[in-house]
C-alpha cells in the first residue's frame, strides 16, 4: 500500500513549481559592454594623470589658506590662539597653533563660515660648510571646515585634514632632502585654483612621499583623487593608484625601467582602467617567470572591469627625474606668524 502511494505522489512532484526545470523564466544577467579604448592615446592620458595626481598636495591649499587670511577684518572672522571648542576629534586638545572660527560677513560682503585651525613650525641650523651640514625642517598641518567668499564667488572651500613636512640636508658636496603630504578632503574656489588646483576642484585622500638631491625616488603615491570638474583625455574623473619607482641610479628594484603598483582611472561611467606594471610588489628569489607580464620593459597591463584586455601600455615616467616635477618647499613657506595678520 506504502509503495502504491508513493507512485502516486510523485508524478505531480515536478508541477509544484508550476513549471519544469526547462522553462523556469530566469534571465541571465545583461553583460556590459568593455569600453572601446580605440580613440585614447594611453600612454599620453597615463603619463598625465600620473602629472596631474603629483599636483595635489598640501601646498595649494595651504597657499590658498594663507590667500584667505588676508580678507580678514576686525571681528570677522574671530581669531582663536590655540584651540577654540571646536568639538573636533582631529585637533588636539593641546595643540600649539591657530584658528578662526565664525559665521559672519563684512561690510565688502567678504563671508567666513566654519573653522579653520592650522599649526606650522620651521627652523634651519648649522651652515653647509661644517662637518654636520645645515639641517632645514618643516611641518604644518590644516584641520577645517571652512568657506570663505567674497560677494557670490568662492575664494577658498577647505574640508578636511590637510598637511605636510620636509627635511633637507645639505654640505659643500652633498644634499638630501624628502618631502611627505596627506591630502585629506576637499579643496575647491579661486584661490586653490590660482595655486595649481584643476578648475572646478578635488577631493582627494592621498599620500605622498618622495626624496631629492643625491638620491632621487617616488616612495609612496597611494589614494585617490576624484575631480569634480576636471576631466583627463575628456573621459576620465577620478584617479586611484599605489605606485613607487625609483630613478635609474637609485633603484635597487631587478627592473628598475619599471615601476612598482598600479595606476587607475575611472570614466563618468564609473567603469574603472587599471594600469598594472607586474610584478607588483618587486622580485623574489623564486626564479618565477610569467611571461609577458614578468617582462622588464617599463610597460603595464590594461585592465577594464577588472578584465584583461590583452593591451599594453608603456608611459614615459622619466619626467620624475627632471628636477621640476618632485620638489620640496622651503623653510620660508612654513613660516606664518600672528603677524601675518597685521
């Protein structure tokens, strides 16, 4: 009787469903189409996005803070010696510095809204011609929230953690010196712009780090840039990269034509190009080949979508070396006193 039932009851198993299992009305997903690179020089747009990310640190918006502390008047904005209660987790409680914070605007119709909290230091000792060398440092740092404008225009938009320092050493026959900035926001207006800031503005979390003089080497480019205005080669909006390269006399990489990470742009798409140079992370002992992506030729692999597209590109990065791309500032430009505000 047992076996009779269950002969009953399973024919009418597969129709629970209400179809079978060929004709279940599933879709498969729409694949996207890989974006037709054809019309891109890709070395060229590589080589300047490279430039253009060099570009932002902390100097342009220091700058462009320095620029708006000469709109102050008496009483707009008020002025701060070390730190007003900003109920900012970022700034130290004891921080040696100062700010402005306020919301008000001036007979001119000059505007300051927000904060802005700043400390700089800066000192050079000893002289070239002793044994020890002159011996120049320097740091400032940013912490703000703060617009400032005159009649409808925007002269300085600052948000975020913005800040950078160097060491410089220098004798009669030497010199060395390294520079390191984190951008850590939004910089936007005229005076960003003046500085060397791509129209329209940026918000970036970047560091960067690098040396000059005797030895000369990109030892850290890593985070993005996403620009609001801005387009590089007309498509793309946003930069992501992890690099470091080292000038030829400098680097102890086992292909020192090439440089070590990736650079990535992102189109209005939101579709995402990578530049991979392989190996990524340098060289082993292993004797691990795998051609051609192994191949010391200071060339990458294009990746759209994450997917190889079987394109190489090989972007002339020499301008790193050439003395005017990786610079340093000098102790005068960290040097921004009360009376500044005379």
């Amino acid at each position: 009787m047992r076996s009779l039932l269950l002969l009953l009851i399973l024919p009418g198993c597969g129709l629970i469903g209400g179809s079978s299992s060929d004709d279940t009305g599933y879709a498969p997903p729409v694949e996207l189409a890989v974006p037709d690179v054809s019309g891109l020089d890709l070395e060229s747009t590589w080589t300047d996005a490279l430039k253009l990310a060099l570009t932002v640190d902390a100097r342009s918006a220091w700058d462009a803070h320095k620029d708006s502390l000469e709109l102050i008047t008496p009483g707009c904005p008020d002025l701060y010696y070390g730190t007003p209660d900003l109920d900012n987790d970022e700034i130290p409680d004891d921080a040696d510095g100062m700010a402005w914070a306020d919301h008000c605007s001036t007979a001119g119709d000059r505007k300051f809204a927000g904060y802005t909290f700043w400390d700089n230091h800066a000192s050079v000792t000893g002289s070239v011609a002793a044994l020890e060398g002159l011996t120049a440092v320097g740091n400032r740092n940013l912490y703000t929230n703060a617009l400032v404008g005159e009649g409808d225009s925007v002269v300085s938009e600052l948000d975020g953690t913005i800040g950078d320092s160097f060491l410089r050493i220098q004798t009669d026959t030497t010199e060395r010196w390294t520079y390191n900035s984190r951008v850590d926001g939004t910089v936007t207006g005229s005076a960003p712009e003046s500085h060397g800031v791509p129209a329209g503005g940026l918000r970036a979390d970047l560091v960067l780090s690098y040396t000059g003089g005797d030895t000369k080497t990109l030892d850290d480019a890593r985070g993005n840039i996403y620009f609001f205005e801005h387009r590089i080669a007309d498509r793309f909006d946003s930069i992501a990269m992890d690099l470091a390269h080292a000038a030829p006399g400098n680097n102890a990489n086992d292909c020192p034509e090439e440089p070590l990470g990736h650079i990535s742009l992102r189109d209005e798409n939101a579709f995402w190009y990578d530049l991979v140079f392989q190996p990524r992370y340098g060289t082993d002992d292993s004797g691990y080949t795998n051609e051609p992506y192994t191949e010391c030729d200071g060339c990458g692999m294009i990746y759209i979508r994450g997917l190889e597209q079987g394109i190489e590109v090989c972007p002339d990065f020499s301008f790193l070396w050439d003395g005017n791309t990786l610079t340093t500032p000098s102790a005068d430009d960290f040097l921004l006193s009360n009376r500044d505000f005379d």
